[in-house]
C-alpha cells in the first residue's frame, strides 16, 4: 500500500532529521555542528518530498543547504576556536527542559498523525494533500518578481550588508608597526 510505505519513509527521514538536529546541537566542534545542521536541511527537504511539496524541497535544499551552510562554514572560518574546548558543560536545567519539551511537542505531533492515519476511516493526511489546488513553479516565480520583487530585493541587501559587517567585526585589530620594528 502506497500510503504505507509513505509512512515509512516519513519515519526514516524524520528520525534522520531528529537525529542530525539533536547531533547539531550536542557536538563541541563547530564543523561538525555545521554537517550535521546539513544533514538536518537534507531531512527536512526529504520531508517536504515526502509530503508532496516539491517546490518548498528545492527551495530547502537551495536555500539552506547551499546557502545558508556555506554562510555557516563562512562564519567558521572566521572563528577562531572551532574545536570547542574553551566551552563549559553543556548540561544544564536550561538544556534539559528544552529536551523535555521538545519531546513532549515531538511526541504530540506523532500522535496526532497517527491517529489521524489509522484510526480514522476517511482519507489520510496524505491522501488530502493530493486534493489540495496545485500551486505551479510559475505561479510562485511570478508572485515574487512581479508585487514582492522589491521586497525580495530589499532582504538581499541586507544579508550582504550583514556578511560584510561580520566580516569587518571578525577581523582582529592589528597593531600598528613602528619603523625600524620587524
């Protein structure tokens, strides 16, 4: 049955993208916090495929995995401790009620699908989404350049004004050499 083996796949992508989030947020190296945060954009774009909404797959896939991780890896290169050693504990009641009720919504939501999957009789939540109206690629493309394309250009300036200002506050004052210093 196709719905599922939809469901199966939900499972596995979410909990690839659970995993990735947690790892994300749990390793002391900033690399690695970066690929795993990677492999949490892949997961949920993997989601957005399963779901049918291939337009939002693309855009996460070109969005935050192209830009936003290289902006990330960007960002690294000018830290200067990637290794995370200097950090203190990373437990504390602030982190563990964060997990607490990231499970608790975590939790909610499956249920929510699940019931709305099995025990009811009618169509699945994946069987309304194919009756939902279909929204093109040129539809969207025209909505942003035609009535939001100044918008749309306003937010470029500002992520580059704001790649050039980390840029400007990342870089160390150098002292000034004196002559006849080496």
């Amino acid at each position: 049955d196709v719905n599922i083996l939809m469901l199966w796949f939900v499972l596995i992508f979410g909990l690839m993208t659970m995993v990735a989030g947690i790892c994300a947020i749990s390793v002391r190296n900033i690399v690695h916090c970066a690929l795993f945060a990677v492999a949490f954009f892949f997961g949920v774009a993997c989601l957005f495929f399963t779901l049918r909404a291939e337009f939002l797959a693309a855009v996460q896939i070109i969005v935050y995995i192209g830009a936003i991780a290289i902006l990330i890896l960007f960002a690294i290169m000018l830290t200067h401790d990637v290794t995370g050693e200097a950090v203190g504990g990373m437990i504390h009641i602030g982190g563990i009620t964060g997990g607490v009720v990231a499970v608790a919504v975590s939790g909610s939501i499956l249920v929510a699908l699940f019931r709305e999957s099995f025990i009811r009789s009618g169509q699945s939540l994946v069987e309304r989404t194919t009756l939902a109206p279909e929204v093109g690629v040129k539809t969207l493309g025209d909505a942003l350049m035609t009535p939001y394309v100044v918008p749309f250009e306003v937010v470029s300036i500002l992520l580059t004004a704001a790649l050039v200002g980390a840029i400007v506050l990342a870089l160390e004052q150098r002292p000034v050499k004196k002559e006849g210093q080496c």
